[in-house]
C-alpha cells in the first residue's frame, strides 16, 4: 500500500511478544513534505475503503514523522534525516522483518 503511493525503503517490523505498542510496526520514507502526506493519505484512504479506520494521526501537518496508529499497526512516514536520526529498526532491533 505505501509502495503505491511511491513510499522508500518499507521495512515491516514483528513485534510479537517484544511490545505492548503494536503487533507490527510499518516504515516507511518520502522525500519531502507533500510526498510523505500523500503516502499517509493514500494509506488512509485504502484502509477506510477496507473498513478500517485509524486511531490516531500524529505528525500530519509538517510531516517530517507521520504516525498513523490502527491499534496493532502503526505506519511510520519518515523522511530520511528523522528516520536515520530516530532510527527505529535499530530500535527494535530484536523484532522480526517481515518479508514482503
């Protein structure tokens, strides 16, 4: 989903059994500010259709980190000087990656 929306380096994190955050963590990058709203928007956009509906947005309007929380997903929009400078795969770096 976030790929069709021209998201970067998506990495899907499993974090069964290692946090009572989310059951999956999902990464993603843009490059700019319209492009990382525009991936969250479309990821908004495919889920609603789908029947579900995000808990909390966080991190829309100056979109250096979106975070679009659906309970056991959390989709993380960075781009890419957030995402190295928070670096969450390092993180949770005993979490599984999921294969796409």
């Amino acid at each position: 989903m976030a790929r069709e929306h021209k998201a970067m380096d998506v990495v899907v994190l499993d974090l069964h059994g290692i946090s009572l955050v989310a059951d999956y963590f999902i990464i993603a990058s843009a490059t700019s500010t319209v492009h990382a709203q525009a991936v969250a928007d479309g990821i908004l956009m495919e889920l609603k259709a789908r029947g579900y509906q995000a808990v909390r947005r966080e991190g829309y309007q100056h979109a250096r980190w979106i975070l679009l929380d659906y309970g056991e997903v959390v989709v993380h929009i960075f781009q890419p000087g957030e995402r190295l400078f928070y670096d969450l795969e390092h993180l949770w770096g005993d979490a599984a990656v999921v294969e796409m």
